[in-house]
C-alpha cells in the first residue's frame, strides 16, 4: 500500500527554542578545519538534513530562496543577537 503525501511548504520561522546552541554547534563542529574540511562538512550536513526532510518541493523551496539573495542570507543568518 502506497500512501501520498502533499508537499510541506518550506518553513522558515525560527524553530529552535534555544539559537544560540544550534548555531554555536555548528560553529564548533568547524572549529580547526581548513576551508576545505569545512566546506566539506557542510555539503554532508545538507545532504544529510535534505534526506532528512525527503520533499523534494521544500528542498527546491530552501534552494531557491538560499540561491536568491546571499547577501541577505548573511545578515538572516547571523548568530541571534549579533547584527553582521
């Protein structure tokens, strides 16, 4: 038995209850690699999390919006609390 699923749509609110510990762990899981390691790191985590998430309509989504104002992303992405 097959079972269909409608595509979730890509959520970007924040949804962490604690930021800072998110994105202080993916700075230390960086933390004394080259650029190279690390560049390295982050392709495994995001094929890991695309897998994770297994819609291909909200990997699009998340790819489309990453790919459409980088400069923007700096600033969205930027450690809570701390303007870029």
């Amino acid at each position: 038995m097959s079972s269909v699923f409608a595509p979730s749509p890509l959520l970007t609110e924040p949804r962490f209850a604690a930021p800072d510990e998110a994105y202080r762990a993916i700075v230390e899981a960086q933390r004394g690699l080259s650029e190279g390691e690390a560049a390295a790191l982050n392709a495994r985590l995001v094929l890991l999390l695309a897998n994770h998430i297994g819609d291909i309509e909200v990997l699009r989504a998340a790819l489309q919006l990453a790919n459409e104002s980088p400069k923007q992303d700096s600033q969205h992405l930027a450690p809570p609390g701390e303007a870029r």
